[in-house]
C-alpha cells in the first residue's frame, strides 16, 4: 500500500512538473517578434526567435508577425489640381519594426490597419489632390507614391509600424467620366481620319494630274521627235528619187508608172474608163519606150479599159 501511494504521489509529482514546465516555456519562429505580458503590463518583447521561460500562469504571450504584410485601401475618389475626378485603387506594404510600441498603440493587426487605412487615404487625397491628373496617371507617379510613403511614415512614427510601399493599383476617371471622355476621344479620331483621307484625295489628285502632264510631255517630245525623223526621212526619200531621177529620167519614169500600177489597178476593186492612147497604158504597149504607141485607125469606138 505505501509503495502503491508513494508511485501515485511520484507520478502527481511528475506531472505536476511537467504541467509547469510546459506552461513555463514557449517558443519564438523566425518569422514572430514576441512580447510577454505578466498581469496586462507589457515586458520587454522578444526579438529572436528560440526557446524561452515565462512565468507560469501570470504571463501571456502575445506573438506578433513580423513579415512584410499587405494592406488593401478601399477605391477612393480624388479630385486633381487640375478638376479631373479619380478613382484611385492602392496598396500598402508595411512591417512592424517595434512590437512593444504596436501593441500599446493598437493591440493587434485589425486596429493598427484601420488606423492605417485613415492616415493613407488622408495622404492620396492631400498629395494627388496637388497633381494633374497627367501626372498621377502617367508623368510622376513613382515621385508622388514616393511622397506619399515618406507623410505616412512621419504620421506612423513611434507607433511601431514601418511603411515599405505605397502603390497605386490603378488610377482612372470614373466611368461616366471615363465614357464622355472615350467619346470625345472617337470624335477627335474620326475627325483626324476625315482630315488624313482629304488630304489623300488632294495628294492623289496632285500625282495624278503630275503624272497626266508628264505623259503629255513626253507623248509630245515623242511625237516632235518621229516628226522631225519621218520629215527626215521623207526629204532623204525625196533626195534619193531626186537624185535616182537626175541619173535616170527613164528608168525612174518607168518606176513609178509601175508603182502606179500596183496602187491603181487592185483586183476586183478598180475601174477605169481611160482611152486606149493614153499615157498612163505607155509601158503596157510598149515597156521599152516612154511614148504611148498610135493605136490603128479604126471606124468604130474604141472600148473602155477594164
């Protein structure tokens, strides 16, 4: 029996040890700050991870993410130096860099973002609301998020929060801005197109009428210049008869009564009602003299050459 007891009272023991020592220790992750809090006042919080002792029973632990975290603005309207609306979307990196100043200021992640979320909206509206819209959407956006950054971390100084990045997500007129705009956008367009086709059809007349002129000119030159060949040509043709002529009167007679043959007497298409006598039949009667032949002496009329 007093064996029996005295293991009950070991083990009772040993558990007991063990309860304590389990709710005496605790263990901080490389990603978590942690801060002791013995009967709601702070300790100094634990900056490294490892194991360490706390008091059993009095003290709690609070572990507090220490990790670049997002933070999500709701879509704010900003009106612009220059009266332009904008519907401004950003984000926000931050970190806690002193555990024991963010839990007195605001216990946990959900107070300190809402807190957040105030003082960045207050700085989109103060610093765009001194830009052009030109120059948040497009000109100096990264100088503006970089003045926006630099007044919410001076606002959030010794709250324990260190701001990493502001951005816009997106920053565009809103959507009946946007639709009169998109609007004006097209008419100016089409306006533009209508001025680029008119001065098409201005140029393309232009070449057309450039390129008719040449055409003119050079069917002109072409023209003078096979006048001035064919008139060259028909004097070196006069020349050659003139001087085929001065060698041969004869011969040349002959030529041409034979050219005028060929051109006059075509087959089936001509007729001539010429007398027998006649000087154009000359070289027919008689081919080696240039006098036409006495035709005999006859009663009756002569017929008509075919």
């Amino acid at each position: 029996m007093r064996s029996s007891a005295f293991g009950a009272i070991v083990a009772f023991v040993l558990l007991v040890v063990a309860v304590l020592a389990w709710s005496s220790l605790y263990v901080v992750r490389q990603t978590q700050f942690a801060l002791p809090i013995r009967l709601g006042e702070p300790l100094p919080p634990k900056l490294q991870p490892g194991l360490y002792f706390k008091a059993p029973f009095t003290d709690t632990i609070v572990l507090i993410d220490k990790r670049i975290l997002d933070l999500d603005t709701q879509p704010l309207e900003v009106i612009a130096s220059d009266q332009k609306r904008l519907v401004v979307d950003a984000f926000t990196r931050y970190r806690i860099v002193d555990p024991l100043a963010f839990y007195q200021n605001f216990t946990d992640t959900d107070r300190a973002e809402l807190r957040l979320s105030d003082i960045i909206n207050s700085a989109l509206r103060r610093v765009l609301g001194q830009s052009t819209f030109l120059d948040v959407v497009r000109n100096k956006r990264s100088e503006l998020m970089t003045k926006i950054r630099t007044e919410v971390n001076q606002q959030m100084r010794g709250l324990g929060i260190d701001i990493v990045d502001v951005r816009i997500r997106r920053a565009d007129l809103p959507d009946a801005n946007s639709q009169a705009v998109f609007d004006r956008m097209k008419t100016q367009r089409a306006q533009e197109a209508a001025q680029y086709r008119a001065e098409g059809a201005q140029e393309n007349q232009r070449l057309r009428a450039e390129a008719d002129r040449q055409v003119a000119q050079l069917l002109g030159e072409a023209n003078g210049a096979a006048e001035q060949i064919r008139g060259a040509a028909d004097a070196a043709k006069v020349s050659i008869f003139a001087d085929a002529y001065g060698r041969d009167p004869e011969f040349f007679a002959f030529y041409r009564s034979m050219q005028a043959y060929t051109d006059g007497l075509k087959p089936a298409q001509t007729r001539f009602i010429l007398r027998p006598d006649s000087d154009f039949f000359r070289y027919l009667f008689n081919p080696t003299s240039a006098k036409p032949p006495v035709p005999p002496a006859t009663t009756t009329p002569a017929a008509p050459a075919q």
